[in-house]
C-alpha cells in the first residue's frame, strides 16, 4: 500500500480550532451576562439579551438541535471527499512540491501531463453541451444565469477533480484499484474529525450573536451574519489542510 497518508500522532494542534470555538462560545455567554448587567446602568443607550438568565437558557435549549442543522454539513462532506481524492491520487503532494520549488520526477510530469489533459477534455465536453446546437446544459433562455449548468456546478466540479485525481492516481502509480480509491477517502476523513468536532461549537456561536443583539449592534443583516457563519465553519477545515500541506512539505 502506497504511503501518502501519514498518521497525525495525536497532534494537538489538530484540535486547537475545538479548543478556540468552544472558549469563544463560553465567552460570548459571559459577555452576553456582563453586557446585560452594564446595560443596566448605562441608561438604555444599547441592549444586550444576557444567555445567563431564564429566557437565555430556554431559547439555547430551543435552539441547540437547530443551529447545529444549520450547518452545511453535504457541503462539507463533499469538500472533504474533494480533498481525500486529491490527496490519495498524491496531487497534492505535487503541489507541495511545487510550491516548495522542488522538482518533479519524470514519472510525476507525464501523469500530471496526461490528467491535465484529460481535465481538458472533460471541460470541452461541459462547455459544448452548455452552447448552441446543444443546449443541454443551458436554461431555457439560452443564458448560463439559472441554467442546469450553474445550479449543477458543485457536481461537476466535483467529477472535474475525480478525473484530475483518478487519471494522475492510476498513471503514478498511487492507485491500483478503486478499492485503494475508497481507502483514501477513509483514511484522509480521518485527518478531519477534529474539523467536524469543532463544528459542535461552531454552530452556536453566531445565532448566540443573534440573540444577544450583538450583530444588530453592527448592522449587520442576515446575509452578512451567514457569511461570517460560513467562514467560522471553513476555518478548521482550511487550518487542517494547511497543517498537511506543511508536514508534506516536511516529509519530502
């Protein structure tokens, strides 16, 4: 078996992003109680809704199961799926190399060679269903805005890097069957428990925002609180990437 995946050795630094989001969300609590208690002496100027009360408590009780729904958890899974492919084929191996300025072998040039054109190829075929005669892909106005194309474009970028990866994988040489495929997905899902377990408390850290009136406070409406919603969800999946892609560098 192909040794790309390496064990993280019960790294702590894995699990710092649990460790910051679940003090965050304590400390959003706490500030939420002594924000509240200051309102209280600085003659209504703003209002905080303290958690640490009978109404916080029984709103975070209502609550709890919802916010933890909220989170993309099919985007994220997908993502990682993404990553796993790549990882397992040894693509991003090369680009640590690449980004390293550390030459290829001449094996690594002709698969990356042969899968960039078969992500090529994949791309025109994509590209001719979406146009005239065509059209498959295109809305029925002809257009690209509201086509199949745009509202599938997650899934096909998804094939896209499936066939960068598998058409790299089996020319290198890291993958011999499609169970070696599936192997990879498992063992590089592992790399991300830590991820998926920061998420828990993630999850209530802006709809706690929320309820205090902290986000109203900055005027900010509900696209701008789910957009800093989706960057505290990405953050301990992107932190575990960089700390592979660092240790691979290491390694070569």
């Amino acid at each position: 078996m192909w040794k790309i995946l390496k064990p993280m050795n019960n790294k702590r630094e894995y699990y710092y992003p649990v460790l910051a989001y679940t003090l965050l969300l304590v400390l959003v609590w706490l500030f939420s109680w002594v924000a509240d208690m200051a309102a209280m002496f600085s003659g209504g100027t703003f209002a905080i809704k303290s958690l640490v009360s009978g109404e916080g408590l029984r709103w975070a009780a209502r609550n709890a199961m919802l916010s933890l729904n909220d989170v993309p958890w099919g985007t994220i899974m997908l993502a990682i799926v993404i990553i796993a492919i790549l990882q397992g084929a040894g693509i991003m191996r090369v680009l640590c190399r690449v980004f390293t300025a550390k030459s290829l072998s001449k094996n690594e040039k002709r698969a990356l060679l042969v899968s960039v054109l078969a992500l090529l190829f994949y791309i025109a075929i994509l590209f001719l269903a979406t146009v005239p005669p065509l059209n498959l892909l295109s809305s029925v106005t002809g257009n690209f805005a509201g086509s199949p194309f745009m509202y599938g474009l997650p899934v096909f970028s998804f094939v896209g890097v499936l066939v960068l990866s598998l058409v790299y994988g089996f020319m290198y040489g890291n993958y011999r069957s499609l169970l070696d495929v599936v192997s990879s997905m498992g063992e590089t899902f592992s790399f991300f428990i830590p991820a998926l377990i920061a998420l828990i408390p993630a999850s209530g850290i802006v709809p706690c925002l929320e309820y205090t009136g902290v986000i109203a406070l900055w005027n900010s409406d509900g696209a701008s609180a789910q957009f800093v919603a989706d960057i505290i969800y990405m953050i301990p999946f992107l932190y575990i990437v960089l700390l592979r892609l660092i240790g691979n560098g290491r390694e070569e």
